[in-house]
C-alpha cells in the first residue's frame, strides 16, 4: 500500500469516527442513529433509489467522457468520487426538500454549526492544497479536490435546509 492509499484510508476512517461521535452530540437523545417516522423513512428510501441512478447516470457519463479525447486519468482519484458526489447531492436534496432528511431528534441548531465548521474546514484544506500547488499534480488533481467537493457538499446541504426552512416559514 502507498503512502496516498494509506493516508486516504486513514482519513476515511477518523472521518467516520469523527461522523460517529458527532452524530451522538448532534442528536438530542444522545445516541448516534437518527429517527425518522414512516413517512421520512419511505421519503429516504426514494432518495436513495434517485441518488442511486445518479450515480450509475454519472458513471455512465464519465465512461462516454472516457471514450473521447478528454483523458479522464487527468481527474486522478477524484473520477471515482464525482459520480458518488453528485449521488449524495440528489439523495440529500430530495430528502431535504421532502421532509425526510432532518430526524425526530436532531438539533438542528448543533446540525448547523457542525455543517459550517465541516464545509470551512474542507475548503480550507483545499485552497491551501491550490495555494501551495498540491491540488494538481502532473496536470492530474489529487485528493485535496475530494476536500474540495466534500466542502461543497456541505455547503449544498445547508443552503438547502436553508431554503427549505425559509419555504416552510412561508407556508407557516
């Protein structure tokens, strides 16, 4: 194993310990799994079913792309991460704007500043990834873009519950 395979799996890893344990502070009973009643559970379910084609509609593309004069190498291990992002970005979209995304006992206030603190952190590990010239390599990103996207993602996430609570406070 190299030594970028293994810092990518030692990062996957603290990352689902730090997603663990934040999960157990962000939920109001302590406890790191959410609830949800019927109606979210079968509103995720379809998320998860249209993050799904997402993802395969993106692997697709991405083998299209492949067979052109675009050399998909360039996109380095980011190529299998951009079709998982913008799965999760339809799957954590239509929950959010179906009702299904935030559970019975989460604090939506803690929710939010740990979204904030996540999306500055991974941005600013990539900017300074692209200030001091590690995002690309040999013309290839490398994996301070994945920080990149993982910012974005939850950038995304909170503009949505953002406008998801301002459409609410109108029909309120």
């Amino acid at each position: 194993m190299t030594g970028t395979a293994a810092g990518l799996v030692a990062g996957i890893v603290v990352g689902l310990i730090v997603v663990f344990f934040a999960l157990r502070k962000l939920n109001d009973d302590g406890k790191a799994k959410t609830k949800y009643d019927e109606r979210q559970k079968a509103v995720r379910g379809m998320a998860y079913t249209y993050g799904f084609w997402t993802i395969l509609a993106a692997n697709a593309a991405m083998l299209v792309i492949s067979a052109t004069a675009f050399d998909v190498a360039k996109l380095g291990p980011c190529l299998y991460f951009i079709p998982i992002f913008a799965g999760i970005v339809v799957q954590v979209s239509y929950s959010i704007f179906n009702d299904g995304y935030v559970g019975l006992n989460t604090n939506m206030k803690k929710y939010t500043i740990f979204m904030i603190i996540v999306t500055v952190f991974n941005i600013g590990v990539a900017l300074t990834a692209f200030i001091n010239g590690k995002m690309f390599t040999n013309g290839r990103l490398q994996g301070p873009f994945l920080n990149l996207l993982c910012g974005l993602l939850f950038f995304v996430v909170a503009v949505d519950l953002l406008i998801k609570q301002a459409m609410d406070g109108k029909e309120a």
